[in-house]
C-alpha cells in the first residue's frame, strides 16, 4: 500500500481567489462605512435645523416630547381597552 498524505497543503490554496475575496470585502467595508458616516451626518444635519427652527430651550422641548409621549401612550392603551371590550360583549341572537 503507497502512502499519500491527505492533510491540506498551501499549494492546495487558490492564493488569486482568496486575494480577490479579500479586496472585494475590503472594498465593500470602505464603501459601508462611507454610507453609514453619510447617513449618520444627514441625521445630525436635519436635527440641528430642526432644533433651530423650533426656537425653544432644550428643556421645554424635552418636556413637551415627553407630554406627547405620554398623550399618545395613553391613546394607545384607551383604544386596546375599547378594542378589548368590545370583543368580549356577548353576541345577541
């Protein structure tokens, strides 16, 4: 019986392939990370002319989003309790 070895060797690895691989993942990362730093200055952009042209303090703009939320979270839970109710009312033949 002839001995052949069967472990993988560096000759057996396509270096072209893997080198390609690599620049095409190398590539998208920069250009991901180009995307999200864009997105990212657009989101900081458009709060800043929005926190101008609200003309109030810091405060008061938090103090009036946390009365809507509030408003709204109490809607919310108004209409799961009407929905809620009206599901359970006994059908009338």
């Amino acid at each position: 019986m002839t001995q052949r070895r069967t472990d993988p060797l560096p000759e057996d690895i396509h270096w072209g392939l893997l080198i390609a691989a690599a620049a095409t993942l190398l590539a998208g990362s920069v250009i991901g990370l180009t995307g999200l730093g864009l997105g990212a200055a657009a989101v900081i952009a458009s709060g800043k002319r929005w926190y101008r042209r609200v003309d109030l303090p810091a405060n008061q703009i938090a103090k009036l989003k946390w009365q809507q939320a509030r408003a709204a979270a109490g809607a919310g839970a108004g209409a799961w309790r009407d929905a809620e109710s009206s599901s359970r009312r006994p059908e009338q033949a």
